[in-house]
C-alpha cells in the first residue's frame, strides 16, 4: 500500500481562549477558505513541517498546543494526511499576499465555521473546545540511538549516541521550538545529554554558548525515584524539556498524566498542562 501523502498545519488563535479568533485564509488556485497547512519536505518532521507552513502562509510564528484530529481525504488519487494542532499566535511578521494565499482573516469561530469551504475544516473547529486551548508544553524524551549496551566497552553512563542517533537529535532539535522550552535537564548519562545539545546549540546564547542542560540524578536508571522524580518533573516550571530513558519514562508519564505510553529511543511524548493537570498525551517519532 502506498503511504498517504503528509502535511500539516493548525489552527491559529488569538485572544480570550474561552473566545478567541481564529486565522482563515483564502487559496486563489482553490477558490476556498482554510487553515494554513501544506505539505512536508522531504525528512522534515511533521511538527517542524506545520510551523514552517503557517509562518510561510500567515508571516505568524506560533506556539503548539494539544494535537486536533488528523484529516484524511483523497488528493489525485491518492491519500493524504493532514496533521493539525492548536496554535497560540505568538509573533506577527505581517502576511504579505501572494500566489498560494492571497487573503487571511482573524474572526470569531461562528464565523469562521461559516465561512470555513471544507466539511472537514468545519470539524476541527468542533474539536477546539473539548479541552482547554491555552496549555503549557511539558516534552519527555527517551535519549536518541547510542547502539548496544552489551557491545559499549566501559561505563554505560559514557555511551554516546550513534550515526543514527545525531539524526534523530538533530530532528528532535527542529520539532522543539513549536513548544519553545527554555529550561532543559536531562539524565547524567551522555546519550540523553547529547540528545538535547543540538537544540540547547540552536537556543543558545548570542555569543555562541549553548544553553544550559541541568543535570538531575533523579532521571538518571540507577537514581529514578518512583516517589521524588515524578514530583520533580511536576514542579518545573513550563515550558521544559526532560530527556531520560526507557526504564524511566513510562512510569513518570503515568505518574504525571494517569496513561501509560512506551517510548522507543528518539521519540518523545508531550503533556499539555492547564490548571495544574495534564489534559493531552502525544507521542511523536524522530
């Protein structure tokens, strides 16, 4: 079977979350109103692919909150996927029309809804308010690839992550801005400290320092705490980004949201947090 093709956008608010506006643009080529989306490059992960479709369609740089339904639908004969999330408007470039989008208007979601061309598009809107849209991203990772533990010579905390492995981080590093996270900490072990340094790199200082990775023993196999290290995580202040391991992980995010999701090496799971609970688990590749 052939793979859908992919895309991704969302659905951008402003304002009151209990009313907000939301941004609907016009297509020329289509003759239709929509929500910015468009299809993924080649390699680009799904996340980095939506933020890049709704800045290059709105001129908006946004924040990601809960993942809506995905939209499937048939385009020339093929399937295809759309991946949308809620998104905050958190800086405003100017839209600037042209070809593929040549108007956007903010407007209430009745309105919206009205205009709206698309059934499905109509759908996402229902989906809005089934949880609350201002939440603060809580993103845990399991350390990307770092080949195997019975073949590594020496201390397992001084394995470093693989070929592989720097891919996986690099991806990681262009899917974590869609959630901003300034404050990272990451087990002691090199595989999960490197996996958070390309994107520690990228946020880093004006003078080219990276930014600071805090170590915590508490995330590390041998230090985890069924009790302290899930009241840790809890505590941080949003948004941040944990990077731990396998052993570690399922039972935190249980601890954490009440769902029990496994993690393979370079994925990583989100919690949206809003009123000091967890009200959406998503778990994404690398």
């Amino acid at each position: 079977m052939t793979d859908p093709l992919r895309a991704a956008g969302a659905v951008v608010w402003r304002g009151d979350q209990h009313d907000p506006e939301v941004a609907v643009i016009h297509r020329p080529a289509y003759d239709d109103w929509t929500f910015p989306k468009g299809k993924l490059k080649s390699g680009e992960h799904v996340i980095a692919g939506g933020l890049r479709e709704v800045r290059e369609e709105t001129g908006l740089t946004v924040l990601l909150g809960r993942a809506l339904p995905p939209v499937h639908y048939m385009s020339a004969d093929r399937l295809k996927r759309v991946d949308y999330w809620v998104a905050r408007a958190v800086a405003d470039a100017g839209f600037e029309p042209g070809d593929e989008v040549d108007e956007l208007r903010w407007l209430p979601v009745a309105e919206a809804k009205r205009l709206l061309t698309w059934e499905w598009d109509k759908g996402l809107l229902r989906a809005l308010h089934v949880a609350p849209l201002d939440t603060q991203p809580l993103v845990l990772a399991r350390h990307s690839s770092a080949g195997s533990r019975s073949e590594w010579q020496g201390d397992d905390a001084a394995r470093p992550i693989d070929s592989d492995g720097i891919s996986q981080a690099a991806n990681l590093a262009t899917a974590l801005p869609a959630y901003r996270p300034d404050l990272l900490i990451s087990s002691p072990s090199s595989r999960c400290v490197q996996t958070l340094e390309p994107y520690a790199a990228a946020i880093g200082a004006p003078d080219g320092e990276p930014a600071e990775i805090r170590v915590e023993p508490l995330l590390s196999e041998e230090g985890q705490d069924p009790r302290k290290t899930p009241a840790l995580v809890r505590g941080l202040p949003a948004p941040a980004a944990v990077c731990s391991h396998g052993k570690v992980l399922p039972g935190l995010i249980e601890a954490l949201s009440g769902k029990r999701v496994h993690l393979r090496k370079g994925t990583f799971a989100v919690l949206h947090r809003a009123g000091g609970r967890v009200v959406s688990v998503e778990r994404y590749p690398t």
